[in-house]
C-alpha cells in the first residue's frame, strides 16, 4: 500500500514538472518582449538554464546517494516550485539570468531525484511503472501549454499567471509531499568516485541508446517543421500537424509502455523501438505526400518514447555504479544530446540538407536495435 502511495506522489511531481515546463514555453515571447532582448540574446538566457541542469546532474546525483532520493525529490520539488513562481519577477537582464540559472538548476536536479524515487517504487512494486512516470510528464507539458494559451487569450500578465498556477500546483503538492517514504542512502564505499561519472561497462551503451532517442526528439521538435516547409513545400500549417502527431504517440506510448515492458521485457520493446524510430525517420527522408510525413512522424514518437524511461530504470538498477551517480551520467548524455544535438543536425541541414539530417537520426535509431541488450539487469528478462 505505501509503494502505491508512493507511485502516485512520484507521478504528480512528474506531471507538475511538465506543466512548468510547457508554461514557461508558452510564455517565452512574452518574457523576451518584457526583457527587450532579440533572438540571439534570449537563446543565451535558455542556455544558461540548460547550463544550470548540467551543473546540477553530478552534484545530485552524489547528494542523492548520500540522503537518498524521496527528501531530496521532496525539496526539490517545493523550491523548483517556489523558483519557478519567482520568474515572474525576471524583469531585467540581470535579474533573470540567475532566476533561470538556479531554475534550470532546481529542475536538472528534480529530474534525477524523481526518477531515482520513481525507479525505488518500481523495484518496490516488482513491476515496470517509469515509462507511465515519463507519459504523465509529457502530458503534464502539454497541459502546461494549454493552459499557457488559455491565460494569454485571457489577458493575464506572466505574474498573474505564473502565480495563479504556483498556487494551484502548491495545493496539489501538499497532498502528496507527506506521504510516508524512506530511500536507503547508498553505502559509503558505493559513494567514492569523481563528481562526474561517466558510465561504465553495459550502462554506457544504455546512455548511448538514451543519448540517440533524445537526438530523435529533438530532432522533431526542432527540424521537422523547418524541413517541411523549406525542402518539402508544405505550409506551415500542414508542418505544425507533424510535432502534434509526434507528441501525441509519444504520450501514449510512454503510457501503455509499462504494459509492454511487463509483458515482453524491456530488451524486446527497446529492439522494436529502435527499428520504429528508425522507419519513422526514413518515412521523412523520403517522404513527399504529407501524409507520410505525417505517419513518420507518428512512428518516431512510438519508436522514442520509450528509450529514455527505460535507460532511467536501468541506471538505477546498476549493479556497478551506485544510483544517483548512474542516474546522472545516463541524463548527461540523454539531455545533452537533446540540447545539443539539434544544433549539429542543423549545421549538417545548412552543409548538405535537412533530409541528410533526418538520414543520420534513421541510422543511428538503428543503434537501438543492436544495443538493446545492455538493458538487461540480471534477474530480469
């Protein structure tokens, strides 16, 4: 009964994140327009919260092992919230540039402690339930974005809003925060090593296998709708459909994915995976009607989704490394890729094309296929 407790306070703390996540998206020009900056100067604001989650992964990671994941998941999630409110007040440069540091920071460090609890609960549950973790998030940013829409048709200023939402999240925590959870923090010896590890043995493939889902996406999110309109010629209507469609398979896969993990272990779906993704990829190389652009891109989000949960749940279960240290160096190469990957695939659009672009993401999907059986973790299928 306490795991299923615990399930259902780790799910809300991913669902909560992704709602910051797409509100913060949706408010972005308005935050640009409030702090005067052009294109290029707002790109260095978005990285130093991208360089404030980097910071964070090694520096949780170690903390995690010594406190251990549920309090640390806890604090983290009251000050992400509490930090995320006071963006609202970002309204100069040099105020905002610390306020999105510590942000990205606070965030960075959230993601590995909700995964390291979260992979606890499952192994707690004798059952796969982080691929469902990682569903609720990407719905959570979804309604983040709606309601991001919703408050900017209503005429609510980025205060107003974020504050509104801060309370309504902080309602929502306090219902799961006091639920009764103790982590075992990681004996001394399993503590030593540099701050940055870097994974060891099969769990650096794993990070390789999360490293490319994470291209994938970002490769969607960023190009695809640039590679429609400019390579392709469809309007730039016909191109947005795509990332909905990506978005939307990546949802529910991620949520039936628990299902399937169960049923046929993680290697067989993690094989399946691969190809998917990298079918979904080909259909955009070679794609010229927009409706197989559009099945491509449904495909790829079936084929991604659930790459990343299952290189979560197979650091934490790492029998070398101990779990944060795991857990951050997968999530530095998996957030790294996705950060900054689709910079590279753009340097290769601008040198060659975007589809020679998509043609790299399609082969090395493939890499899935043959490394899947790093996932395996002895006892398990």
């Amino acid at each position: 009964m306490q795991a299923v407790k615990a399930r259902r306070a780790v799910a809300t703390i991913f669902f909560l994140l992704g709602t910051l996540i797409g509100i913060w998206a949706s408010r972005i020009p308005d935050i640009k327009a409030v702090l005067g900056l052009d294109e290029a100067g707002f790109g260095l604001v978005l990285l130093t919260m991208a360089f404030g989650a980097f910071v964070a992964f090694p520096i949780i990671g170690r903390q995690i092992d010594r406190v251990g994941a549920a309090r640390i998941t806890r604090w983290l999630a009251v000050l992400t919230l509490i930090l995320f409110v006071g963006l609202a007040a970002g309204t100069s440069v040099p105020v905002m540039v610390p306020l999105v540091f510590a942000v990205g920071f606070c965030i960075g460090a959230l993601d590995i402690a909700m995964n390291a609890w979260g992979a606890e609960v499952e192994q707690a549950l004798h059952k796969p339930v982080m691929s469902s973790y990682h569903g609720l998030y990407s719905l959570g940013a979804g309604v983040g974005a709606a309601v991001g829409a919703g408050a900017i048709r209503l005429g609510l200023s980025v205060p107003q809003h974020f504050v509104l939402w801060g309370l309504l999240m902080a309602i929502m925590l306090a219902f799961v925060l006091h639920i009764p959870w103790t982590s075992e923090p990681q004996a001394p010896e399993k503590r030593k090593g540099p701050l940055l590890a870097i994974p060891k043995g099969a769990l650096f493939f794993v990070g390789i296998m999360a490293l490319i889902a994470a291209l994938g996406e970002g490769a969607v999110t960023d190009w695809a709708a640039v590679y429609q309109i400019e390579e392709l010629g469809f309007g730039s209507s016909q191109a947005a459909i795509g990332f909905a469609l990506f978005s939307g398979a990546m949802v529910v896969m991620r949520l039936a994915g628990d299902q399937l993990i169960a049923r046929f272990g993680p290697v067989p779906v993690a094989r399946l995976s691969g190809l998917a993704a990298a079918i979904g990829a080909v259909m955009l190389v070679i794609g010229t009607d927009i409706w197989l652009i559009w099945a491509g891109c449904v495909i790829m989000g079936l084929g991604n989704a659930v790459i990343f949960p299952l290189a979560m749940s197979r650091a934490a279960a790492d029998p070398v490394m101990s779990k944060g240290a795991a857990l951050a160096a997968v999530a530095t190469l998996g957030y790294g890729a996705f950060l900054f990957g689709p910079p590279v695939l753009g340097f290769i659009g601008t040198a060659v094309s975007l589809r020679a672009a998509f043609g790299l993401v399609a082969v090395l999907a493939l890499l899935i296929f043959l490394l899947a059986g790093a996932l395996k973790v002895e006892g398990r299928r």
